[in-house]
C-alpha cells in the first residue's frame, strides 16, 4: 500500500494546509503562522504539488477525507 503523501509534509505545512482547508486566506494563514503572505502562499504551492491537488477546493476535500478538518 502506498504511503500517504500527507505524511511527508512539515508539522508548519500540515498547519497552513489546515488554514487552507478551513478557508482562510493567505493574509490570514501569514498572521496566524506569523509568516508573510508570500510565505503561505509558498506553503500552499508546496502543498498542493506534493499532495497531486490542483485546487483550493480539492485542498479542502483532501483534508475533510484524511480528517485534517472536520466536514
């Protein structure tokens, strides 16, 4: 069975993934992470590359299916 690419994220992009999924915005996730926007856009780039995910919304169905957030 193949690993769950979640698992290779950082605790800091498993945090802006879950920002991510609830829908906060980048200005949001920077003040909470207390990093620049730029910075959690970077994060979300990342993310959604290593995750195979082409979208916010896809972001989000992946974090309700693996029980990052909550549905």
């Amino acid at each position: 069975r193949p690993q769950d690419p979640a698992m290779d994220l950082t605790a800091r992009q498993r945090e802006a993934l879950q920002l991510f999924a609830e829908g906060r915005s980048a200005k949001e996730v920077a003040a909470i992470l207390h990093i620049s926007p730029r910075t959690a856009e970077f994060h979300k780039a990342s993310i959604m590359k290593m995750l195979g995910l082409h979208s916010t919304a896809e972001l989000a169905q992946y974090a309700v299916r693996h029980g990052i957030i909550a549905s």
